[in-house]
C-alpha cells in the first residue's frame, strides 16, 4: 500500500550535479588564493622617448614647448639624451649644464649650423 506519492530512485545524473557544482567552487576559490599569494614581477620603469615638435620660432622665452621641455629636464634623474634641431634657448641650455653639473649624463645632438 502507498498512501502518498511515488518517489522515483535519484538518478545518477542527479548526484552528479551537487558534486560538479561544489567541485568546480573549490577549483574556483584554490585559483583565487593562488592568484592572491602568487608575488607578481614587477618591471622596473625603463624610460621612455618623447617626441615634441613646435610650429614656429621657439626661441621665444614664453613657449609652451619650452616650459614642458626645461619641466621635463628638471625630472631627469640620470641621464639626459636629446636631439634638437636647434638649441638656442638661454633657459634649456642653461638647465643642460645645471644637470650636467648635477651629475646626470648629458648627451645633446643638435643640426649643424
């Protein structure tokens, strides 16, 4: 006698499901402390190259190029390698031969004139 509903046996597809999705959580949290322990490399800043050029005649003391260059050679730490097409600001060539005088190797390439 049954008084209430048939139960049907659990399948075998159906133990399977819990024990893939459990499985799959376990996988997911050991990559998560792996990626979260692992020491990652770091690079080391190397430089860069950066390439300015002006419209007009840049011996003008209030140029923008000229602001961001003497900026950027007040930033160099090490070393200074530049190549110009001229170089007839007072203000650049004077913070040249600050830093030359500051230790940082400088190398300037300008036209020949």
């Amino acid at each position: 006698m049954n008084n209430g509903p048939e139960t049907k046996p659990k399948s075998r597809n159906s133990k399977f499901i819990p024990f893939f999705l459990i499985l799959l959580i376990a996988v997911s949290i050991g990559l998560a402390i792996r990626h979260y322990f692992t020491k990652q490399q770091v690079i080391p800043h190397q430089g860069g190259l950066e390439v300015y050029f002006s419209k007009g005649d840049s011996s003008n003391s209030d140029s923008s190029l000229e602001k961001i260059l003497i900026l950027k050679l007040n930033l160099a730490t090490e070393k200074i390698d530049a190549a110009l097409y001229q170089l007839k600001s007072k203000q650049v060539t004077d913070t040249l031969i600050k830093a030359h005088k500051n230790g940082i190797n400088v190398q300037v390439m300008t036209e020949n004139e």
